[in-house]
C-alpha cells in the first residue's frame, strides 16, 4: 500500500475545491516546479485517486426539477448483475449504490417531472428481478458534495 503524502494531500484538496486551477497555480501553492506537480497529478491519476475531471452542474437549471432516492428491493443475487446492468444503463440514474438494511440498492434519480419519474419507476419495477421500490422525493439539498477529506500519511487500498 502506498502513502499520501503532504504535497499529494494538498494537490487533492486544490482540485477538489477549484477543478479548473491550472497546474502552474497548483504548483505555485504547493511550492514545487510545474513538471514535478504534473508528474504527481499524473501518479494520482494512475493510481485511481483521481478519476476525472468534471464540471458541476446544477440540474435544477436545465429543468431537472426532482430528485428522488429510490430503495430497490432484488430477488436474490441471481439477478444482481441484470439489475445493476439496467439501472447504469439509465441516463436519469445518476447513482447506483448496493446497500444493507431495507432492500438491496439505492438509486439516486433526477428527473424533469413527477411524470417522468413515474415512467422510470414503472420501468425499474418491471426489470427481473425487482420485489420492490421505495421512494422519497428531494424537497431541498444542504448539501451535495462529492469531496473527501485528504489527509496526509493515509494508506491507499489498491482495488484488485
């Protein structure tokens, strides 16, 4: 397992709160030299710290006015890779999660409508496989990040 260290810490946290600083303002902060902060980005890359680089969109904006978090309920593992087949096949599907407790994954939606959302759920309900759905609706988001705390020194897992 290999180790973040300071700079590699510091560079995250960067990116994370500024995605489209550039390399040469990463470096000025960071202290190091252009190339040298280009070659750890690229290490962080290669090593499946960061995945990519994206803009943040507010969907509200291009009229994706609700957004749902779906409770699925599969029959057995037998249908699992069908199902999470299905649901990451669904542009309106922006997460797929498999879960404990009540059901068996959790599916954040964002839709246009309440109609629209009623023809995904019908959809979802009639994949093989599906017992069951729960749903509750969004009324206001606090907060909605996909940051993570960096912190120096911490093990990086290799996923095998």
């Amino acid at each position: 397992m290999e180790r973040i260290d300071e700079i590699d810490a510091q560079i995250l946290e960067l990116l994370q709160e500024r995605g489209r600083m550039k390399r040469g303002k990463i470096a000025e902060e960071v202290g190091m030299s252009l190339p040298s902060v280009s070659e750890r980005m690229r290490k962080l890359e290669d090593r499946k710290i960061i995945t990519g680089y994206h803009a943040v969109v507010d969907a509200r904006q291009l009229g994706y006015d609700i957004c749902a978090f779906v409770r699925v309920v599969v029959d057995g593992s037998s249908r699992f890779d069908e199902f999470v087949s299905n649901a990451v096949d669904e542009q309106d599907i922006q997460e797929v999660h498999s879960v404990t407790g009540d059901g068996s994954h959790i599916l954040r939606i964002a839709t246009h409508d309440t109609a629209s959302l009623e023809r995904q759920l019908s959809l979802i309900q009639s994949w093989p496989g599906v017992h069951g759905t729960s749903t509750s609706l969004v009324l206001t988001t606090f907060k909605d990040t996909r940051a993570v705390r960096v912190a120096p020194h911490i093990l990086i897992r290799h996923e095998t």
